[in-house]
C-alpha cells in the first residue's frame, strides 16, 4: 500500500503539467489512467498494467468510469508546456534517472528560471548603426586625446537572472542542460544552444568581417552581439572556459551587450567564475567579467556535498538578488539547510533583551529567520543583535531593500546587525533588491554625488584605483560601480568618515561571509572532517558566547 502510493503520486507529479491539471476528490477511471499513463511515457507499456493493478487494489483509482471518487482525475494539454522538473520526475518514475536529492534541488533552480521565462517578453533588439560605432574625433579630442566611450549598454530590470552551472566531469552538467533546453516555455521563440568555443569562434569572425568592412577602428562588439540577440533571446553555453586573450578582453562587454538587449543566458562550467582565465596574460582586465558574471548569473554548484547530516548543500551562494521568484526557494532551501527541522519543526520564538521582548518569526535549530522589515524595520539595536548571536548560528534574512539617502537609519542599523553577525562568525543568508555594492546607494544616487562634487581630483580619479586601503574584494566591488576611495570621501552620501568607514567594512565583510570557506565552516561537511569538525568548531562558538557576556 505504501508503495502503491508513493509510486502513484511520484506519477502525477510527472505527468501533472504534461497531461493538465490534478483534483483532489474526482474520479479516474483505470482506462483512462492507462492510456493517460502511456502517452506521457510516465509508464513503461508493459508494466501498466501491473502497476494499475497495484493502485486498484490500494484503492487509488476506480475500475470503470462510474467510480466517481477516486484520487484525481487528469486533463490534457500540451506536451511543452511541461516543465524541467516534471521531466524529471518522469525519467525518475520510468527508471531513466535515478532519483537524487541534490540534483532535485539543482533542477528546482532550472525550474524558476522556466517559470520565470514563462511570462517573460523580451524587448524588440536596436540594431546600432555602422556610423555611431565609429569613433567620434574632434579638434580637443585630437589635441588632448579622447576619453573612453560611453557603452550605453543598460540591462533591462525586467530580465530574470540567468545560471552559470559549474561542476567536475560527471556531475550532470549535460543532463541539466538538456532538460533545461528541451522544456523551455512554447513563448521562447528564438533559442540556441551552443559550445562555447564555437561561439567564440563565429564571434571573432564577425568580428573581423567588420573591420575589413569598416576599419579597424570601428566598435564592432554591440553591433555583433545586436545580430546574436536577434536570432537568440535564451543562449545556452555548454563548456563556458577562457584559454585565450582575445576572448578574454571582449568577453565583458559582449556579454553585457548581449544581456542590454535582454538575452538571458545559461552556462555550464568545469570552473567557478572566480576560476576562469586563472593566471591568465593580463588576467586584471578580465576581472570585470568575473563581476558581471557573479552578478547576472546564478551560481550553482553541481558537485553534490553534504554535512554529517547527510543533507545537501544548497547548490547556489548564500546571497541572491533580485526579489523574483526563485528568492523565495532560495531563502527556502537554505533555511532548511541551516536548520533542523527533522528535529525542531519552524516556530516562531520570543527572546528577553533587557526586559524587552524580541520576536523571532521563524527558528529551526540553531537558525533564524526574519524578512528586513521584521528584523531592521522595527526599533531594534546591536543589544537585541548580540542576543540573537547568542541563541542563534545562523540567519536568513528575505527582502532586503536597496537603501538610499532617504533610509540611512536602516542602513545604519543593517550595517551594526552585518558586524554583530561578523565577529560572533554566524552565516547569513540574504535575498535582496540590489546587488550588494549597491545596498547602501543606488548608481543613480552615487553618479549624481559625485558629478556635484567640487574636487576636481573626484572626476580624475573616479575610475582609477585608488583603493589601496581596501581589500581587494572591496576595491572589486566599488571599481564595478566605478568608484574609488577618493571619489567616496568626497561624496556627500556619508555624513562622516567613521560612517564612510563603516559602509566599506559592511561591504567587505559581506563579502567574506559569502565565500565557500565561511559557509561550510562549522557545518561538519564530509570533505571537511563530518561531525568532529562541527564538534570543534561548537567549542570555539561556546567561547564567543561566554566572552561576549
């Protein structure tokens, strides 16, 4: 009975979109479920009959059409409408693919993506013309040399994030892609899938078709990568790597063109992004690249690892922008991750500050989880956040808003809970609005600072790096916004230097919080050393409470 029931609701989820829609309380007829069964291919033709005989017995399915309440009943539609997880659970239950935690969680993430380009319209592509490419001399250009040009190139708000698949040979890079391709949304219309350097390849030659047409110095790149996106509005790349420097001093600003003209991409990797073109001729140049890639795509990690628990690891980074709809499975998987509930089901709890009381909407184990608004929203300080250190080891915090000039008492608040969450060596978990380098201020905000500044220097040195007192995640971060140390001193953003100060630390810290050490730190991941390793790292936290008492 049992496995009747398991093996029969593993069916529906596999045909449920491929066959319509499942109702609670109607009938279905064994007939009807056999031929049902068949054409979905969900069945093997020759067990159906024994594996419906099963579910008649269980009493999961009635004998003829006069059964009028069986389980569900199942309408038709049409075939790709059929999304990557349903295919999956299809290959599953037909015996194609053997069923896999981690790589359910990974499909869930190619699932948001086709939900999202479900109801996504990308919009009509500009082609440039030939003339506006071309380099614009004038007599001050030609006596003081020209500047760098301005791209123009602005990535729509509407486009959902596409994914960067990474993972050693072996790990499913292939299947994913295929099962990711072959059920995209019937509404994308123009898609290709490609390798990656064949892509390069046609790229260079178009590239160079162009020169010998125009001249060599000709701006050829948005030109090109217009005629991609016309033909592609989802472009998937198998076997993203960079060996080469002509590919690698192009690639940002292909790829952002490509992404301007609201091209969603998808890649597989053997490479972390931080890992391309390692060591590489002029690898500084290419760092950018690795910005936007980490920006724009979303990371996962398709090599399966697990804590002493036996759980899977999120395959993603721990933060996630923007607030669409794979925000909330992310915040979702990873609060399981974190937490505990086999152990200790989600519930809300009530902790005491200095006879107040501090409401924990959500706790699992040793992890919480608030949205912003709950946990800096409301009039709380670092008292109330050194106590959650103390209760807590982790935290998921959803919706976290960009926060501009007009928001500085939440961002000053933020910055005290990111500290307190720092130097107690807790993880967090964020799904915000922006990308962080913007959390504190917006392009906007920071271009219009800085163009009313009076110091001539500001304007000189705003793309020179000059963040020598930074780490060089930060200066990473602040040169991808275009801005240096001297350029934020003088901005009229920060009301002081201690504030300026603050804002830098936030950011660096931040990012350290979401590198793959800090994570799996304390968590008794397998390659780490399993339950001994989070054993020993509970001492080094039992100290921190006792110190910071």
């Amino acid at each position: 009975m049992i496995n009747a029931l398991r093996d029969f609701r593993v069916f529906l989820r596999a045909t449920h979109r491929w066959q319509g829609t499942c109702e609670v309380s109607r009938g279905i007829c064994s007939a009807c479920l056999r031929r049902t069964a068949t054409t979905a291919q969900a069945i093997p033709d020759r067990n159906a009959n024994l594996v419906i005989r099963q579910w008649k017995e269980a009493g999961l399915v009635g004998a003829t059409h006069s059964s009028a309440r069986g389980l569900a009943t199942v309408s038709h539609d049409k075939p790709h409408d059929r999304g990557p997880l349903q295919e999956y659970e299809e290959r599953v239950y037909s015996r194609r693919l053997r069923d896999d935690e981690h790589q359910r969680t990974i499909i869930q993430t190619l699932q948001d993506l086709h939900d999202m380009l479900a109801e996504y319209h990308p919009p009509n592509v500009k082609h440039p013309t030939v003339e506006s490419l071309k380099p614009h001399k004038s007599l001050f250009g030609s006596l003081f040399g020209s500047g760098p040009k301005k791209s123009g190139m602005k990535i729509p708000p509407n486009l959902p994030k596409g994914l960067y698949m990474y993972g050693d040979v072996g790990s499913g890079k292939t299947m994913l892609m295929d099962l990711f391709f072959d059920t995209l949304p019937h509404n994308v219309r123009s898609k290709t899938r490609i390798h990656f350097h064949n892509f390069m390849q046609e790229v260079h030659k178009d590239l160079h078709k162009m020169h010998i047409e125009h001249g060599s110095d000709l701006d050829a790149i948005p030109f090109v990568a217009a005629n991609i996106a016309d033909k592609s509005s989802v472009l998937c790349f198998d076997e993203f790597q960079v060996t080469d420097v002509a590919d690698a001093m192009i690639l940002r600003r292909l790829i952002e063109a490509l992404m301007s003209h609201g091209c969603v991409l998808v890649t597989t990797s053997n490479r972390h992004p931080t890992d391309l073109y390692k060591n590489g001729i002029q690898r500084q140049s290419f760092i950018p690249c690795i910005t936007l890639l980490q920006r724009q795509l979303r990371v996962l990690n398709l090599d399966s690892t697990t804590d002493y628990r036996k759980i899977p690891r999120p395959p993603s980074g721990v933060y996630h922008h923007p607030l669409d709809k794979a925000a909330a499975s992310h915040a979702d998987k990873w609060f399981r991750f974190l937490g505990d509930f086999q152990h200790d089901p989600p519930h809300d709890q009530v902790l005491r500050v200095w006879g107040r009381d501090v409401q924990v909407p959500l706790a699992s184990g040793r992890c919480a989880r608030f949205t912003f608004e709950e946990l800096i929203g409301r009039a709380t300080g670092a008292a109330d956040y050194l106590e959650l250190m103390r209760s807590f080891e982790a935290f998921v915090v959803t919706d976290v808003p960009g926060m501009t000039h007009r928001e500085r008492d939440w961002a000053r608040r933020f910055i005290t809970f990111v500290d307190a969450v720092y130097e107690s060596r807790a993880k967090l978990v964020l799904t915000t609005a922006v990308p962080l380098q913007n959390l504190f201020m917006s392009e906007e905000e920071l271009s219009s600072s800085l163009s009313n500044s009076s110091d001539p220097s500001v304007q000189k040195t705003l793309h020179e790096d000059s963040a020598g007192d930074v780490d060089s995640a930060t200066r990473m971060m602040m040169d991808d916004l275009g801005l240096s140390m001297a350029a934020l001193k003088d901005s009229s953003l920060f009301s002081g230097d201690e504030e300026r100060f603050a804002f830098a630390r936030a950011l660096s810290r931040l990012s350290e919080m979401g590198s793959k050490e800090w994570v799996e730190r304390g968590l008794g991941m397998e390659e780490r050393g399993g339950k001994e390793e989070r054993e020993g790292w509970q001492v080094v936290r039992s100290r921190w409470r006792e110190d910071s008492l």
